[in-house]
C-alpha cells in the first residue's frame, strides 16, 4: 500500500484525536502518545502539521512490516 502524502487529513485526524484507531504497529502507538500530546500543549496548525509528517514519514519507512501495513490498512482502508 502507497503511504498517503502527510497533508492527507486522516493523519491530523489522529494526532488530534479526532479519530482513534486500536493499532497494532508498536512504534507507531509510541510516537502517536508523544505526538497527541504535543498537539495538545500547542494546537496551532504548523504544530499539527509537522507531528503529522512524523507519524507519517514512521510508517513509510517501515512499510514492509506486516504491523505497519495492518495499520495503514485500518486508517486508509
């Protein structure tokens, strides 16, 4: 599965809690604690927009991993 760009709006999504989704990929359930939490401390867009090139920019360079790809999977369909 092609990673979606980081300005998709499913990845602010998610860092903004706005959705939440069980995943299964470990290293992506402990950046996106991290993350949600700074989104919390500063909600202003530059702020969501560059957590949400990490959470993104996590997941394309782990896309061969089968947790990785169940995750993507779940959010992107």
């Amino acid at each position: 599965m092609q990673v979606p760009a980081a300005t998709n709006q499913a990845w602010s999504d998610i860092i903004t809690a706005k959705k939440t989704y069980a995943l299964k990929f470990l290293a992506a359930k402990i950046l996106l604690g991290r993350l949600i939490a700074s989104v919390n401390l500063d909600p202003s867009p530059d702020n969501v927009q560059a957590c949400a090139a990490q959470l993104q920019g996590l997941f394309a360079k782990n896309t061969a991993i089968p947790s990785a790809k169940e995750d993507l999977a779940t959010i992107f369909g």
